[in-house]
C-alpha cells in the first residue's frame, strides 16, 4: 500500500520551460511535505517543502503547491535548466505526532533538453 | 560543514555471506536514520536512532539486520546472513532533531550474488 504516489516515472521538457511535478498522498495525518532531489550515484538532496498549514511554497525557481483537499502536491522548476535533470522524490512525515521518518514515493526521472 | 559520511560506496558479497556499513553524520546531528532503497522505488526507512536510542526500527528485518549507534555519533548496519533480495542502496541521513530536514550521505550499494 504505497501511501505517497508518483504515477509519472520520467519527464522531459526544453530549458526554459516550466517544469511540473506531481504527487499524490492517501495518509491525511501527513502534516508535512518534502522535495528531494537526486543525482546518480550521490544521495538525495534536499529542495524545498511545505507545511500541511499552507498552500504554497517559493524559493527562487521552485515552487511547491498543496491541494489537502485533493492530496496532491506538485513542484514547479521555472526556468528549466539542464542542470535540473535528476531523479525528484516527494516525501511526506507526520512531524505533529510521530517520529518524523519520511514516507517516499518512486521518484520522477527529470530530463531538462537544451 | 562537512555532510554525511558512508563506507564503503560499493560492496559485492555471495548469498548467506555478511555485510557492514558505516555511517558517520553530520557533527551535532541527533537522529540518524538508515534506509532501503531498492532499484526503481523511493527511499524506505529501515531505523532511527535519537542519540543512542532506537526511535523506529519497526521495517527493520530483525532476523538477518541489526543496527547499532553506541556512542550517539556513528553508527553501522549489519546483515547476517544477505539474501539476494538485500540487494539495495543502503542510505544514512542525519537531522538536527525529529523534525527536522534530514541529509543524506552517497549510500552504499550492495548487490548480492
């Protein structure tokens, strides 16, 4: 029972394009949500996140959204650039109650053509 | 600031053979965390330790792996015997506390013949 899904394993998009992510949740008591991302052959590498209280967070080319509503998340990369080819993982932990281990989901392969 | 250290990168081992990782973490780090991820899957965590305690090692294979973080800095995870399913990167990651971002070190592979 897979409780964080990213249902689209690869994308590629041209540099300067927007790039969106996305990833669906099923567990409602997740109160925070993550965004990793991963070169080969290195560990991942934290991006950004957000709290379960907001619905949006920025920090320079990307963006975070949340829908709780839909329990949906997505990532946006705008620009894109080639450097931003990677393997992205959405992660969700329940900070409020819990121990804070984080539940991944499959990863999505970005390609960023220039 | 130096990240999370891990050893060795790779490991090779037959079926039934053992296996020992390192992780060293980030200075003044609490929590460790060791986790699983299998070829084509999201990282799955294995245990967390809080200092020198075990917090979570409820996905933790009990018979055949076992962790240990003695001092409260370093720890290694073990498996006794490996099976061909072990086959995996084994990634360590620290955080400052619960809750807070984690960071993870290369990983090891493992493959399993």
């Amino acid at each position: 029972d897979q409780q964080v899904k990213q249902n689209s394993p690869s994308l590629s998009v041209q540099e300067g394009r927007i790039s969106i992510l996305n990833c669906d949740y099923t567990n409602s008591m997740f109160d925070y949500f993550l965004w990793y991302k991963k070169y080969p052959a290195e560990g991942p590498t934290f991006l950004i996140s957000i709290s379960s209280i907001k619905d949006k967070n920025e920090d320079g080319r990307f963006t975070v959204f949340l829908n709780k509503s839909a329990k949906h998340l997505s990532l946006h990369i705008v620009p894109s650039q080639p450097g931003d080819s990677a393997v992205y993982f959405c992660a969700a932990a329940r900070y409020g109650g819990s121990q804070g281990n984080l539940i991944f989901g499959k990863g999505t392969k970005l390609s960023v053509k220039p | 600031e130096a990240g999370v250290a891990q050893s060795p990168r790779y490991k090779i081992i037959e079926k039934r053979q053992s296996v020992a990782f390192w992780c060293n973490p980030i200075s003044g780090h609490a929590t460790l965390y060791w986790y699983q991820q299998i070829l084509g899957q999201g990282p799955k965590l294995l245990i967390q330790f809080q200092n020198n305690g075990v917090v979570d090692d409820s996905q933790l294979p009990k018979d055949r792996f076992s962790a240990e973080r003695l001092k409260g800095v370093d720890s290694t995870l073990k498996i006794q015997p490996a099976k061909l399913e072990d086959s995996a990167v084994y990634l360590c990651a620290s955080s400052l506390d619960i809750g807070s971002t984690q960071y993870f070190g290369p990983g090891t592979r493992l493959t399993v013949l």
